[in-house]
C-alpha cells in the first residue's frame, strides 16, 4: 500500500557527509547553508550534525573526540545510543567537492519530504474549504511554496528598500587603498571578502609587494596576520626594516660583520657606520609600533584558518591577511591524511575553496602569493603571464576576485649608430589579469629589491647593463641594487621618523 511506503531519503548520502565533516571541518562551512539538522531523515544524523555546526561556531575542533564530548556534555551521547552510534562516521573520506554532492541530495531529499507532507495538509484544506473555496487555493497555494522553497531563501525585497540602506551599506565596507594609485585606479581598492593572488616565477618579488603591502595596510588601517611560511620571519624582519630605513638586507648584516664589504671595500667613516646603524635603530622603533602579527611555522590550510579566527577574535578584527606561499601550506605539497591521495589539483582546490570561505567569514580580504610552473621559463626568462601557468591550478582563476602578476621582461635597447651596442635592463610591470568590479590592465613598476620596495613609475626603467653582463644575468636573475647613495640618507631618515612618529 502508498501508506507503507518509506519517505524519501538517501541514508549513505547522509554518512558520507557527516564522515567528510568529520574529516575536514571547511565542509561544514560550504554545507550549512545547504543543509540544516532536520534536513537529515535519520534523527540521530541531524543530532550530530548540530553538533558539528555548534562546534565549529566555536572555533573547536570537530573531529570524532571533540564530537564525542560535546554530546556527552550536552546529554546526547546515551540517548543515541553510545559511542556505537558513531561507528559509521569511519568511512572513506570524501573531497570538499564530493562531500556538497552528498548536501545537494540530503536538500533534494528533505524537500522531496516537504512536498509530501504538504500534499497531506493540501487534502485537509480541500474537504475543509467548502464555504471558501477561493481561500482553501489560496492556502494550498501558499503551503505548496512553502515545500517547494529552500528554507534558506529570504523574501524578494523592492529595489525601492534596498537602496535606501545603500549609502550606509558602502560606508560599511571594510576597504583600504593601496601605496600604489594606479593599482587602486584598476581595482578599487580592496574589500571584504576577496581573494587575491600574486603570481610570478621564482624571483620577481612578488613576496617583497605582500610584505610592502602588509606594513602599509597595519600601519595605516589596523592589525594585520601575515603567514610567511616560505620567507620565514627572520627574511620578513629584513625586509621591513629595509623598507623603513632603506638599508638592504644584505647591508644589515654586513654593518655588523664586516663594515667594509657594504662600502664597497673602501674603509667606511665612523660618520657612515653610525648613519647606517642608526637608520636600522630608528626603523625597528618605528616597526614595534606596527601591527603585524607573524608566523613562520609550517601549517595546514586548517591550522591556518583557525589561528586567524583566534587572532581575529583576539585583537579585535584582523584588517588583512597575508600567506606567503599558498605551495607551502602543508595540504598543498603532500597528502597527509587517511584515504587515497585526491591529487595536488583537488587539495590545492579544497585549499583556496576554504581560504575564500574565511575571507567572506572575517569579511576582510586575504592575500596569496603562489607560483607560476616553471615550464614555459626559458635561461631565467620568465615567459608571459597569464592564468594559465598557474601552478596546479586548484580553481585559483575562478576562486580568485583579483589576480596580480608581477613580470619581469628582458628589453635591449640598441644605439641608434652603426655597430651600436647594446644595452639590455630589466623591465617591471604588474598584469591585473582578474580584477571583479575593477579593470584589466599592467601597470608600469620599479622593483627596488634593496629597500623591499615596489613603487609605480612613469617611464621605462633606466636599469641599463653591458650586453655580456645581460647574457649572463638570461640564466641567473641579478642581484637586487645597492640602496640609495649615503648623501642622501638623512632624507630617508627624516621621512622615516615623520611618517612613523608616535
């Protein structure tokens, strides 16, 4: 008989998801609003399902110990049944793509039931409906929207309201500018909730514009948590005090090793040194005073987002973050969990999908360096740009809101004389080759690998080197250039002291 029959419901799909939960808690995230506790037919399913969305409300863990204790805690565990009741969750583990499969049929299922039991009160309205026939349908009516809708779905809302909160809306919107104007011309500026990635062959320094970029953001808009797992903290260090007291890298360490070798080899003046220390002193004053909070600490994608949550909370709300590099994230470079390895492309994937599903969390944007594949480079030459040479792709060219390429290209110029020479130099310039809300476009740079420094210019570089000198540079990138001339370190200092003064 019709009455015996079971209602709709899909028990493996249920498993299946609550085990990828289990597994990796980003799934919660992607299928909360897909799925709810009484969207699972077997009550004891949607029992540890609101288990798991408490738990990750939380910031806790959600695997299987944490599952058990929250129950416990909460009374549940025995009226389920014990321990037992969560055997099942010890299946195969599921990628995050499979694992919003197993949600779209756990929501078909549970609306399949809504129908259903919509067709039950249908029936009553019609033999109840005599007198008022005209209201019975229109109450049928509304009852069967009801089950057809997904519960998650709001009313429409007029135009006419929604702009009316436009205004405060935008003044709402977490943005900042950049150091950069023509970047901000392209793009807006930053917001909440976007994706950005800086993409380059090895080399170019797109690790020296997330760092530029970090300490401008927390010096001028707020804390910032800057992940530099590939560059490590001490390089990180480096860098920021170059920036600020325009003494390279390389010039810290030799003042204190061996002065003469950043003179040039030529005996340095007590004036000179002291200069130099100084402008380092007075940077690393001004460097305390900058919200920047580091890691170098290799780390999932999972520690990651959870140590950004905790700081998040802690300092009051994060304005950035910064991951240098996403290939160095721990999921990206190997398979370390139970099951077959999904491939660098599905966990590279699962990576970004989560890191784009925090920044719409934290309602701030985040900032990802990441690598081109070097198979299209050619004696050091980076070939040109573009989504495609993304490496292991992982979605990052539809994830992604804005993608920036730093480039750098090869140009010769030749005297305009018979038998002229050559004069090769290095040209820079950033490709937008994504840019949501913004423009497409490159802009013209300089890279001043020295002071840590990338800065917008109006013409073509004057980089210029002897031709045997750029043939042997084609195989080996050059070193950065010196910094400025000492004459004009008390300006460097002076600007230093100003822009950072207490």
């Amino acid at each position: 008989m019709a009455s015996e029959r079971l209602l709709p419901h899909a028990l493996d799909a249920e498993i299946a998801l609550l085990a990828s939960a289990v597994a990796d808690a980003a799934v919660i995230d992607a299928a909360s609003p897909l799925v709810r506790p009484q969207s699972f037919y077997a009550l004891i399913h949607g029992r540890i399902w609101s288990a798991l969305v408490a738990l990750r409300r939380e910031d806790a863990p959600c695997d299987r110990v944490a599952l058990i204790e929250y129950l416990r805690a909460n009374g549940e565990l025995e009226r389920m049944g014990g321990v037992a009741a969560l055997s099942s969750l010890h299946g195969s583990v599921q990628t995050p793509d499979s694992a919003l499969y197993y949600a779209r049929i756990i929501a078909e299922k549970h609306r399949l039931r809504r129908i259903i039991a919509a067709a039950g009160k249908i029936r009553e309205l019609g033999y109840q409906g005599e007198e008022s026939p005209a209201q019975a349908a229109s109450d049928a009516l509304r009852v069967l929207s009801d089950a057809i809708d997904e519960p998650t779905q709001g009313d429409l809302s007029p135009l006419a309201s929604v702009l009316e909160s436009y205004y405060d809306d935008i003044a709402a919107v977490a943005a900042y500018r950049t150091p950069w104007h023509l970047l901000d011309r392209l793009t807006g500026g930053f917001t909440g909730g976007e994706l950005v990635v800086w993409a380059s062959s090895a080399g170019v320094g797109k690790s020296f514009a997330l760092t530029q970029l970090a300490h401008h953001v927390a010096a001028t808009y707020g804390p910032c948590a800057m992940f530099a797992t590939e560059m490590g903290a001490a390089a990180t260090r480096a860098r920021l005090i170059a920036l600020v007291s325009g003494v390279s890298a390389r010039r810290q360490r030799e003042l204190s090793v061996a002065p003469e070798i950043a003179f040039g080899n030529r005996a340095p003046s007590r004036g000179e040194l002291d200069a130099q220390r100084e402008a380092v002193r007075r940077a690393i004053s001004a460097l305390r005073r900058v919200p920047i909070y580091l890691s170098d600490q290799t780390m999932s994608s999972d520690d990651l987002i959870a140590r950004a949550r905790r700081e998040h909370r802690r300092v009051g709300g994060l304005k950035s973050i910064f991951i240098d590099t996403l290939g160095a994230l721990s999921d990206v470079a190997s398979h370390s969990g139970p099951g077959k390895d999904p491939g660098v492309h599905e966990r590279q994937k699962r990576v970004v999908w989560s890191l784009k599903a925090l920044a719409k969390e934290l309602d701030i944007p985040i900032h990802v360096a990441h690598h081109f594949s070097r198979a299209a480079d050619y004696k050091g030459v980076a070939a040109a740009p573009s989504k495609e040479r993304l490496r292991d792709g992982g979605g990052l060219e539809n994830t992604a809101t804005t993608i920036i390429f730093p480039h750098r290209a090869l140009i010769v110029e030749k005297e305009a004389v018979k038998n002229g020479r050559e004069w090769p130099h290095w040209e820079y310039s950033w490709i937008v080759d994504k840019a949501r809300d913004g423009s497409e476009g490159a802009i013209p740079m300089n890279f001043l690998g020295a002071e840590a420094r990338w800065e917008e210019r109006d013409g073509p570089s004057l980089r210029m080197m002897p031709a045997d000198d750029a043939e042997r540079l084609e195989a080996a990138p050059p070193a950065p250039s010196d910094p400025l001339d000492d004459d004009t370190q008390p300006d460097l200092l002076d600007y230093a002291a100003e822009r950072f003064s207490a």
